[in-house]
C-alpha cells in the first residue's frame, strides 16, 4: 500500500481492501498503543471512537504502560501495587511495541490472575469481569508477544462495557514518518471526521497535517473527581469492579456525549 497524494492518500488496491475492512467513514479516530488493563483515562478514550487504530509499530517503552497497569484496591483506590508482564526487547532500545517478547509466559499468567483476584474477587460484579479474564490468561501460553495481551486485555474491557467500533494495526497500514503526519495518515485511512487527542498529544502535536485531510482534532480530557480522580494513574480495573459494568458504561457514555 504507497501513499499517493494528500486527497487520496491510499492507492486502488489499498482502496479496495479498506472498503471491506472499514466502517462507513465520517465518525470518530483514536489511536493508541497497547496497554495491559488500561487506565480509565484511556479506556475512556477508546470507548469514545468509533475505531481505535492500535499503534503496535512505534519503540517499546517500558516506563509506558505497554506492558504493565498499577491495580487499585477495591475499597481503597490510594492504596496500589503494579502488575507488570516480564517483557524482553530482541532489539534493545529500537524494539518495536509488536516485537516484544514475553519471558516466563507461565509465570507471569499466574501472577496476573492471582493479583486481580486478589484485588477484585470480592466485587459483586466479579463474575463478569472473570469471565472475559480467562481468554486473557489464556494468551500468555499461546503466544509469545506481549502487545497481543495488552491488546487482548483492552478488548476484554471494552467488550464488556458494550462497545462496538471497529480496530486496526497501524503495522498494516500505510503511513509517513513524521509524528503529526503519521497519525493525520492513519486517521485518513479510517474515513475519520474527528481524532481523538489526549492531553499528552496536545502538547505536540501539529493540527495542520490534519486539516489537509478535514480531519477535526478534538482534545479529549477526562473529570477530575469522582472516579475519574485516578483515572490517569491507575488501571480501569477498579472503577469497573467498584461500579459494576452497566454504571461505568452510562459513564464513559456521558463522558462520550
């Protein structure tokens, strides 16, 4: 797939593939890498996109959340521990989010079920939660990358509160390399009206590579009281098991709105 100009940035044979793999076009874009049980703020984020384009080709970076996710208490949000997968990086530093190698897969599946029992199994709304884990933990022995059971994890999640749009990869499409320019390109490729930008992204990105494409950037920020206190810091595990499903769906719904 070659970009060809900014009015049409994917080739005929591109076009084709994409007209069976996408939604219809004009709704709204998010783009993130793959996060193990994501923070609040980022589910929030997902939930409010009508496709998230995972960013699985972009450098590891173990001080991101790309392969851990801080648990909260249930009773007692302040109160916190990490879960972390044990991540080897084949390429050192250049390692990409996609090549990321699991170690000890057996191991670390049983510390991540263990801990979220411990933390949450006494939540009415257990059940639930248990039932779209076991796939996840399924994953640790069927395959050996990390991002696939950050990204498992994040399904799990929104499955579970209802939503309905639509993923891709961004190591399958088609993009350049400057930073604002790659995510304008990625953002195209859904048809997008809207992306979805974080505070973080605020602070760099550049609202030109979108507009060449009528792609509008919408800053997305979360409350910052209530549950959304934490939101930025710990996993959404807490707040889904402190609420129940339907009461963070209306929620995100809101926030959504």
């Amino acid at each position: 797939m070659l970009l060809t100009n900014v009015s049409s940035p994917m080739g005929s044979t591109a076009s084709s593939w994409l007209a069976e793999q996408l939604p219809a076009p004009g709704g709204v874009c998010a783009i993130h890498q793959p996060n193990l049980f994501p923070r609040l703020s980022t589910l929030a984020k997902l939930f409010a996109a009508d496709y998230w384009i995972v960013l699985d080709d972009v450098q590891f970076a173990r001080r991101d959340y790309q392969h851990r996710t801080r648990l909260a208490a249930l009773d007692e949000p302040g109160r916190r521990q990490w879960l972390s997968i044990s991540t080897h990086l084949p390429h050192g530093r250049s390692t990409l989010v996609l090549q990321a190698l699991m170690t000890e897969p057996e191991r670390c599946q049983r510390r991540t079920g263990q801990l979220i029992r411990q933390h949450y199994r006494s939540s009415p709304h257990w059940p639930g939660l248990r039932d779209v884990l076991d796939p996840v933990l399924d994953l640790f022995v069927t395959t050996d990358r990390t991002a696939v059971v950050a990204e498992a994890s994040t399904r799990a999640l929104l499955g579970l509160l209802g939503w309905r749009g639509e993923i891709l990869r961004s190591s399958s499409l088609e993009s350049r390399p400057d930073r604002s320019q790659r995510l304008a390109d990625l953002a195209a490729v859904t048809g997008a009206k809207s992306y979805l930008c974080g505070t973080g992204g605020m602070r760099y990105l550049d609202p030109a590579a979108f507009q060449q494409y009528g792609i509008a950037v919408t800053p997305f920020q979360t409350p910052n009281d209530g549950i959304w206190a934490g939101a930025r810091a710990i996993s959404s595990l807490q707040p889904l098991m402190a609420l129940g499903t339907d009461a963070l769906a209306a929620k995100l719904r809101q926030l959504a709105a």
